[in-house]
C-alpha cells in the first residue's frame, strides 16, 4: 500500500502527464498565450487533489518560435514553466517544470507532511 506521501507525488505526476500530453501541440502566439494559461490551468484544477497551477507561456520564446507567415507556433515544454501543488491526506507536494538542458523537466520541488 502506497503511503500518503507516495500517493500525493503520483497524483502530481499524473497532473503533469495531463497538462503536457493534453496541450502540447496547441497552436498559440503571443497575443493568445495568456487564455491559452488559463485553459491549461483550469482544467488541471478541476482534477481531485490538485489546490494550484500556475502556467507561464513565455511570449519571447513564442514569438521566437513562428517561423512562418501565419503568426503561431505549436506549444512545446520549452515554450513554458509550470508549478503545481497537490494535496493529499495532509501531504502537500510542490512541483515545477522548467527546461533544463533543452529538455522540459518535470520535478518534484518539496514534500511536505
């Protein structure tokens, strides 16, 4: 049986699965980044445990990434941070997803009793 403090980590990483898996791929510019936030921060919120996301779509980095005339690129782990803090049975686990590396690293930041 798993203890609290492993079953608030696994509903952090099943959040973070959601949140990539679901919104990568999304077309978005800089002028539709910050409602682009909000639709991935809501839905991630409305999963049980989930008490906060906060999404950053990084309006330089979009604009960097159009490379043709029709104004957008797709949303890509590079493009973004994300934190989340889950609670679970008195657990509260704090996670973040910055690049690192080139890569869109998912991690745990704290777990608290």
């Amino acid at each position: 049986m798993a203890t609290d403090a492993q079953q608030a980590c696994f509903e952090a990483g099943i959040k973070f699965g959601s949140l990539y898996h679901q919104f990568a791929g999304t077309p978005v510019s800089p002028s539709s980044a910050r409602s682009l936030e909000a639709a991935m921060a809501e839905s991630i919120e409305n999963q049980p445990f989930c008490e906060s996301v906060t999404v950053t779509v990084h309006d330089d980095r979009v604009a960097d990434a159009i490379d043709h005339e029709n104004g957008y690129t797709e949303l890509t782990g590079s493009l973004m941070d994300v934190e989340m803090r889950i609670e679970h049975e008195g657990v509260t686990v704090r996670t973040q997803m910055t690049m690192t590396d080139g890569y869109p690293l998912m991690e745990l930041v704290s777990v608290e009793d």
